[in-house]
C-alpha cells in the first residue's frame, strides 16, 4: 500500500512540472540575430540553380535563413562584394532570381 502511495505521488509529481524541449536555433545570413527557426524563412538553393523560399524546411538543398523584415532581405539580396545570401548558399544568384527574391520580400514589414 505504501509502495502504490509513493507510485501516485512521484506521478503526481511529473504531471505537475513543466515539460522542457529544445526549440531549434537559426541565425539570420543579413543581421546574424539568433532566432527560434520558426521565426525565419528558410530559403534553398535547388540544384537546377534557382534559389525558393522553403516554407515547410525539408526541402533538399543548401539552406540559410532569413528574418521575416524587409531591411534583412535587401541587406542579403543587395548585390555588393559580401553578397551574403549567395556565400550562405555557396552558389552564384541569377539576376532575375535575385529580383524575384526581392519582391517577395517587399511582402515583408519594415522594422
């Protein structure tokens, strides 16, 4: 009886605390901010050359990530010798891709 006492109580116990988990971690290619994963979108460099937005994040290919603001997407599209969004995918951006890039982005809040 006592044994079953101590069972319920150290169930009781569990059910009481929180529940901890590890939320994934991501870092935006423009701004280098930290961010919970969910909180970036994800874009991938498919192999016939054309870099997409991959909302679901399981698409195949080189991915990076970027904050949902519009300064962050030019700052990563802007075409200058850094040109971080293309060093993060390891690949050359097409000059129409980029602007396709830019103008979903505009979609994007200014912060």
């Amino acid at each position: 009886m006592k044994r079953m006492k101590r069972m319920i109580l150290i169930l009781d116990k569990m059910m009481m605390s929180p529940i901890k988990c590890r939320v994934p971690q991501r870092t935006c290619v423009a701004c280098f901010q930290v961010k919970p994963k969910m909180e970036l979108i994800r874009l991938a460099a498919f192999t016939d050359g054309k870099i997409r937005p991959d909302y679901e994040g399981k698409e195949p290919g080189r991915g990076a990530y970027l904050c949902r603001n519009r300064e962050c997407w030019e700052l990563a599209l802007k075409g200058d010798r850094k040109d971080r969004l293309a060093r993060a995918l390891r690949t050359n951006i097409a000059p129409e891709n980029r602007e396709a890039l830019f103008e979903y982005g505009k979609n994007f809040p200014a912060v």
